[in-house]
C-alpha cells in the first residue's frame, strides 16, 4: 500500500481515510491514458481491503424518498347554519280605499281571509263571509289599494295571482 493520508470527516466516529490502489478489472485492461495507473486510485477507510472488484466497493446510500403527508381525519367540521324555511306572514296588511276617498288599513293573520273580490281592477269587497276575520271591520265596495304598502299591479290576472301568493304565506286558520 502506498503512503496513507489522514483526513477529517467531519464526524469523530469515522475512521481517518487513506489512499488505495485499484487493480484493473479484466486483464489487458489499459492504464490511464497518461500511462499511469493513478485513475485506478480511490479513497477508502483506513483498514479496508483493496479490492479488484468494484462491486466490493460501498454502495452509496439510497436517497430516502420524503415521507407522504399523513391526511388527518376531519372531525367536528362545522356546519353552515341551515337555512330557514321561508318563516310564514304573521299577517298581511290590505290598504283599502273607502268610497268618502279615506283609506283604512287592516291586517289578516291567517288564511283563508274570508272576502271575495271583483275580477276587475281595482279589486273591490264584493262579499264578506260570515266567519272572516274582517266581518265588522271590511265592509262591502271598499277598494284595494296596497297589499303590506306595495300597490298592485296593473290587470286583473297579475293582481290575482300576487295577491293568492302573498294570501298562501299567512298561517291556516286553528
């Protein structure tokens, strides 16, 4: 063996390093193209054996590939607030137009409201049912004018059909 080298590497448990010659695998094999047989030098550990198999060297280490992040299980997600079911109408206000050109407001809490309508426009109080909420308070010709402070619409069929949606939101009658 030739001249050893000591070299730190880094760590106090790894033993100092020397150089090592290497044979040529295969017979005939040439030297290094400067004739000299220093291209077949490596460094190993001091006290290995020289080999003339490379496969006798240390492999080296595998890279460690990264771990996978771990999913963590999701628990106690909170939820949106559900939402509301539309609330019904605690009551729906009627503006009427009185023939004197007065107005009066009155309000309904539940359905059926009890009163028939013209089918024209304006609506008029055409009749009062005995067991409505208005007997007493709604009298006969009396005009629509608003519904919860909103006119209404132009033509009978859009009126109508406003008027039976805004109606349907109150609570039924107990």
């Amino acid at each position: 063996m030739g001249a050893s080298q000591t070299c730190c590497s880094g760590n106090a448990s790894d033993p100092p390093l020397e150089a090592v010659r290497a044979e040529p695998q295969t017979a005939g094999q040439s030297p290094s193209p400067d004739g000299t047989d220093a291209w077949k030098s490596f460094v190993a550990p001091r006290g290995s054996q020289e080999t003339k198999d490379t496969q006798d060297m240390p492999k080296p280490e595998e890279p460690k590939m990264p771990e996978e992040p771990k999913i963590k299980e999701i628990q106690n997600i909170p939820q949106e607030p559900k939402k509301d079911v539309p609330k019904q109408k605690e009551g729906l206000t009627f503006t009427f137009g009185l023939p004197d050109g007065s107005t009066k407001d009155f309000l309904f809490k539940t359905r059926p409201i009890g009163i028939q309508f013209t089918k024209t426009t304006p609506l008029v109080v055409k009749t009062v049912r005995p067991d409505s909420p208005a007997v007493g308070s709604v009298e006969l010709e009396w005009e629509v004018l608003q519904v919860d402070g909103v006119d209404l619409p132009a033509g009978y069929e859009a009126t109508s059909k406003q008027l039976k949606d805004q109606v349907s939101q109150l609570p039924t009658k107990d």
